[in-house]
C-alpha cells in the first residue's frame, strides 16, 4: 500500500471561539503524531478565500511555543 506523504493545511472561518481553538489543537496534535508522513502545517488566512488568494501561514514556524502550552 503507498502511503501519502506531504503538507497539512488547516481552514476555519469565525471568529476565535473554545471550539475552533479545540479543533486547531486537535489538527495540530495529529499532524505532530504523524510527523513521519506529514511534513509542515500551513493555516490559511481567512480560510478559503485565504486558501485561493496564497494567504497562508507556516505553522510549523511555532510548533516549539504551541507543543509547550
């Protein structure tokens, strides 16, 4: 079986809420689990919209401050 190996990337829209930040935890702990086959986090800015227009942030750029917390 081929494993897919490669980048995440993550979207929410809303505001900051206890569910959106639980979610984000929750994507950012699995790809650190998986970090055999997933090789950086990417979030988009403003989600889709964010996603088509190339507004992305590197995650992994702080993983060290988010894995302490």
């Amino acid at each position: 079986m081929n494993i897919l190996k490669g980048n995440a990337i993550v979207g929410q829209s809303g505001g900051p809420t206890a569910a959106i930040n639980a979610t984000l935890s929750g994507v950012i702990r699995g790809a650190l689990a998986h970090s055999d086959v997933i090789g950086k986090i990417y979030g988009m800015k403003n989600g889709i919209e964010g996603l088509l227009e190339g507004r992305l942030i590197n995650l992994s750029c702080h993983l060290n401050i988010l894995t302490q917390l």
